[in-house]
C-alpha cells in the first residue's frame, strides 16, 4: 500500500538556501513542501523544495505576484529547467525501498550495475561508472589518470566552478584557456598556447549542451601523454560527428542533477573504452578499495544509491523523447528569435548535434549592467532567464586571490560573462510558453 501526503510550507527567501539574487516577487512566493509516503508499515519523510521539483509536478500553483502597491498575480512562472518525473521513476524508488537494499559496500548494487550497463549502451561506451555527482565524476577521473602535484590540467574559465576545484583537490594546478566566441567551449588555439611539459590533462566543457571539438583536442593530446577528460555534464544523449558524447574523449563524466537533461536528483557517471581507467574508476568510486578492505590507491565513497540508480535507469528510457521535445522547443525558439538584430542566438556548427539543455542567446555590444536588466525584467514577467556564468572561475575570490592556478588571456571568457543568459526549453514546456517567452525577449529589447 502507497499513501502520500503533501503539506505546504510558508514561503521562504530562497537566497538564504541558495546564495541565488532573484527578484523579490519571486523570492517571497517560493516554498517547500513535504512529503510522507507510506508503504505498509515504512514511513519515509522527505523535505523538498520546489525550486528543485518545479511547482506543477506535484499540482501545486505558485502564485508570482508583482510588488506594485497592488499585487498583481501573473502566470506561473516559466523556470529556466525543471525534472520530468513520472510513475515510472515512483514505481522503481518504491521497488527499491521494498526490497529493502538501498545501497551496495562496493557501490555494485544490482539496480547501479543495471544503470551502468544501459549508459553505456546508449553512449556507446565500453564502460559507465556510477557515481554520487558530477563533480564526484570529474574528481574520479581525475585520481584514474594518475593526476597529481605537479600536475596541470588545462579547462575553460567559463563554466561552473567544479571542475576547477576537482583539479585542486588532486593536488595540480588548473590552467584556464579561452573559449569560442560563438560556441562557448574551449578554442583550440588557446589550448595549446596553454599547453606546457607540466600538462596531465585536458578538460573540454560542452557547454549549454553543444558538443566542444573533442576531437580537435584529441589530436592536440595525441603523443604527448595527455588524458583528455570530457565534461558532459550538460551534454547528455549529444552527438559529434555521429557519435554519441560519452563514447569519444578518454573518459567522459555527466551528471544527473536535478536540473539536467534526466536526472536522479543527484549522480554522475564515467564513460570510458579503456579497460585500465574502467578498473582505477571502480577502486576511486570505493575508497581505493581491490577487494574489501585492500586499499591500494586513493579513493573517496562516491557510491550512487539504488534509488538513485533505480530513477535514472527510468529516465535514460525517456532520454530519446526529451531530447526531441527540446530540439523542437529550440528550433520555435529559434524562429521566433531570429530577426531580431540585437540577439545572438545559439549556433550548431556542421558534425555537433546539441541536447539542448539550455537555450543561451547573446546580446550584442552590451555590458553586464544592461544584460542584467534585460534578465530581471523577464523575471518580472515570470520567466526564469538564467546568466550562466556572470563570475567566470578565474574572477572568483578563491582563484583570483590565491597561486593555486595559472591562465592565459581570456577575452571572449570576460565578453561573454558580460552578454550572454539562458532561455527554458526544456521538454515540460509547450508551444505556448515557448512563443511566449519569445515574445516577451522580444518585446523587453524592442
């Protein structure tokens, strides 16, 4: 027997959870709701927000009003990525917690390995290595190619803050290069001009969910000693030159935060077709373990749950349908967006096929001031517009402030935090709130 309940909490100001700005109207009308489920005599207790779950998965409204003297309710707000969960993902976590195996000592549970082996099939891996997140992923790699003090690994600024830190962690020193203007991933030139006799690895980002020149940076590794570790974390079910990402680079890591293209609310996985790394990304994921309790080199407990794996064994059947949804979202995104002259749009270069995670335009010859305005307003309109990334790494305290890494010149890095945010188009999304975010883009810059 399954029972749910849900309770409403009060509103809270999603800043203090988060460190996130966002306009007041909306800060003050974002809650969280509780959720009981009880199956025989299990009770299981769960406290999420709706930030995370999206205020119509569970059919609440949020109610967005504006802060006029008068409040004024508008529609419910449009946000920038929400999970597509259904009874498909329900059934299996209700699976697991009857069968009461929840996990596995060696991270091997029999709903991990059944994940692991369906990944691999769809990016056409030899291998897929779960694990606890995403940056779990890229640390793991990181300690598989043997990635140490002394070291240096060469990434983009511009992206999220955990592949850099992953690279610390290992004891190297992260090496930022530039990126394309138009694609956003790491520009091959300035690769190599980063390239020095200290280089271990290189980690090239597809970013907003466009495959990087994985390739380009293959052949630029090739004889040289260097691990080419890819960071797929936006980028599953992408394809370059036919080949699904995941089955290219060295080793490859995703991530299925609860935002991404499926998730499992938190997880990340390694794709490899090396056997040696398949086996240093097991012992890693464990500890360092060979066997119980033989430890034979460094490792962490990065063990993805079997609820975990359970879920995003459910979504990656439902990938294939996601990424159609957010292909056609895009394309009317595109064809609504595309005689206006102040925007430029996303771009996909001949042999990338994106995923779409995210829709990321440009406004032309503006500064950040003016960028900011443009997203607060849509704001105001119940779109959540994201700036992905406003601060690139290299301009945060940690590494602006320290000698803990090195870069080279970063001019479209520092251009393109100051012009660029991101649209929804994600696969919960119809028509009508795609034309109407377009409209309202439209009419905001007019």
């Amino acid at each position: 027997m399954l029972l749910a309940h849900f309770r409403r909490f009060a509103p809270f100001d999603r800043t203090k959870s988060t460190g996130e700005i966002k306009p007041k109207h909306v800060r003050d009308s974002i809650g969280s709701i509780e959720i009981v489920l009880v199956i025989c005599n299990l009770s299981l207790r769960i406290t999420c927000y709706e930030i995370c779950f999206g205020p119509t998965l569970l059919g609440t409204r949020a109610e967005i009003t504006e802060n006029r003297g008068q409040a004024e309710q508008l529609r419910e707000l449009i946000r920038i990525n929400q999970p597509f969960l259904g009874k498909e993902e329900i059934d299996a976590a209700v699976e697991v917690l009857r069968s009461g195996i929840l996990t596995d000592k060696s991270g091997m549970g029999p709903r991990v390995l059944e994940f692991e082996r369906s990944f691999a099939k769809f990016v056409g891996a030899k291998h897929a290595v779960a694990v606890v997140n995403g940056t779990a992923a890229l640390h793991a790699s990181l300690l598989a190619a043997d990635v140490g003090p002394g070291d240096e690994v060469i990434l983009p600024s511009f992206t999220f803050v955990g592949a850099a830190n992953a690279v610390v962690l290992t004891g190297a020193t992260p090496v930022f290069a530039d990126i394309d203007k138009d694609t956003y991933c790491l520009r091959i030139e300035s690769v190599e001009e980063c390239v020095s006799r200290k280089t271990k690895a290189i980690i090239p980002t597809d970013l907003y969910g466009l495959p990087s020149d994985v390739s380009g940076v293959a052949n630029l590794a090739h004889g040289k000693d260097i691990v080419v570790i890819e960071d797929a974390a936006q980028a599953h079910g992408a394809q370059l030159d036919g080949k699904k990402i995941g089955s290219i680079a060295d080793m490859t890591c995703f991530s299925f935060y609860a935002g991404k293209n499926i998730t499992t609310g938190e997880g990340g996985m390694v794709t490899t077709n090396d056997d040696g790394y398949a086996q240093a990304l097991r012992m890693v994921r464990s500890h360092g373990e060979q066997r119980p309790y033989w430890t034979v080199r460094p490792g962490h407990n990065y063990h993805m749950t079997e609820i975990a794996a359970a879920i995003g064994y459910a979504q990656l059947r439902k990938l294939p349908s996601f990424l159609e949804k957010r292909r056609k979202n895009a394309e009317l995104t595109t064809e609504k967006l595309n005689m206006t002259g102040k925007l430029l749009l996303p771009k996909e270069p001949n042999g990338r096929k994106h995923s779409w995670y995210l829709y990321t335009v440009r406004l032309r010859g503006v500064n950040a001031a003016k960028r900011n305005k443009i997203v607060d307003k849509l704001w105001n309109k119940n779109i959540e517009a994201g700036v992905y990334y406003s601060s690139p790494v290299h301009s945060t305290p940690l590494y602006r402030d320290s000698n803990i890494a090195r870069r080279g010149r970063l001019p479209e890095t520092e251009k393109a935090s100051r012009q660029v945010f991101s649209l929804p188009v994600h696969p919960r999304l119809g028509e009508t709130e795609i034309e109407y975010v377009a409209e309202t883009l439209r009419k905001t810059i007019a």
